[in-house]
C-alpha cells in the first residue's frame, strides 16, 4: 500500500494507544486459533467403550484411544472445503453418469447397450425385489450420502449451521454400511474379465463419471469427521 491511501493508514493508525492495538491483535488472532479448532468433548471408544476426553483438533490432527489405540476423532486438511467441494463433484458426476450411455457391447449375435438406471430396470421385469436392492445400495444410498455431505458443507461454510442438522450427520452415518458404490464398480471390472473374451466393450461417459463419483463419494467421506460435526452443531445452540 503506497500513496496518499499509506498516509492516512499511517495517520489514523498513529492516534491510537499501542495498547488498544495490541489488544486489537491478540484478540483476531484468539479467534483465528478458535475458528480453526475443534471443541473439546468427551466421547466413548467405539472398541474397548473407554470414555476420554477429546481434546480440541487443529487441522490435520488426530484423537486416538489411550487404551486400545481406536481412532475417536480427526480433523482433515481443508476440513468442510474438502468435504463440500468432493461432495459437490460426486453430485455432478452421479448427474452424468444417470443421464448417459454407461456401456455397449458388440459381438456377432448383435449389439447391445445399457444405461445406468437401465441395469435395475431390466432387473425389474423379473425380479422387482432384487432390481429394488441393486438400485438402493448402488445408488440411492450413495446419492444420499453425497447430497448429505454437501449440505452439511454448506450449511457450515456459510455459519448456519444449528442443532437440527444432526439428523443428517446420522443419516449420513447410518447410510455408509449400505453404501455400495464402490462394490459395484468394483464388481464390474471383475465381470469384465470374462465379457472381454465373449465381446467387444464400449465404455460411455456414464461409466467414467460413475467411477469418478464413487471415488469422490469416499473421498468425502473419509474427510468427515461425524462425532465432530455433532459435537460443532450441539454447540452452535449454546
């Protein structure tokens, strides 16, 4: 800064009491240092059920159990900018992935190709029960969980975050055992191993994104640090 703006700075700055300033200092700094940690709690081990107390996380810290070394809590890099900008990702690659074609086969009885949504609804036709499993824990769940993240993201990056959000950090939660992104994809490569010998593959742009979103999904999710939202969120009401 130069220039008459400077003069005046150094003017206005210069009629102050030094020690209004360096309360002014240590006061933005003490709440810098507040802003960037995590509230002190006490929690169970989810492993030996020894309750300890967890003391206040920087970014890039981690709680373990004094008795049996179980994770209790973790303060990711980035910390809700990562959880929100994975969670966004995963949203829009989950929105391309239901809208293109996933794959096609070409062999010489004839061409066949499916969509995302198609693999439940041809399901569907003969077995209902089944085509409704497969689509809830390959995808319902996970889109579930991505729009939860996101929105817990949000409503923390913007400070309206509030007690009633806790329903979803246990949504969220209570979602991740019956999320299967990942197994399905992972199930797919495997059968590949055995049509790559029958047929010619075609991958669309709904097979890429849904990998890209079943990646993205975990990556938000290993950034989440569920016991620590509860705990932010119960305290936004005191």
């Amino acid at each position: 800064m130069n220039g008459p703006l400077a003069a005046v700075s150094c003017k206005a700055f210069a009629g102050l009491d030094p020690r209004l300033i360096d309360g002014m200092v240590l006061l933005v700094l003490s709440f810098l240092s507040m802003s960037s940690l995590l509230p002190e709690r006490d929690t169970a081990c989810p492993h030996c059920d020894l309750l300890a107390r967890v003391p206040a996380l920087q970014q890039g810290e981690r709680a373990s159990c004094p008795r049996c070394g179980a994770e209790l809590a973790k303060r990711c890099r980035g910390d809700w900018q990562r959880v929100g900008a994975l969670a966004l990702a995963a949203c829009i690659s989950l929105a391309m992935a239901l809208s293109g074609l996933f794959m096609e086969l070409r062999s010489a009885g004839g061409d066949q190709s499916s969509t995302l949504i198609g693999f439940p609804i041809s399901l569907a036709l003969e077995r209902p029960l089944l085509a409704g499993i497969v689509a809830f824990f390959c995808i319902g769940a996970p889109a579930g969980q991505a729009v939860g993240l996101l929105a817990l993201a949000t409503a923390f990056l913007l400070g309206a975050q509030s007690a009633r959000w806790t329903w979803i950090v246990r949504s969220v939660k209570w979602l991740q055992p019956w999320s299967m992104a990942d197994v399905f994809v992972v199930g797919i490569l495997v059968s590949l191993i055995k049509i790559l010998s029958l047929a010619q593959v075609g991958y669309g742009l709904s097979f890429w994104a849904f990998i890209g979103f079943s990646l993205c999904l975990a990556g938000a999710y290993a950034s989440f640090d569920a016991k620590g939202a509860v705990a932010e969120l119960e305290g936004a009401e005191r």
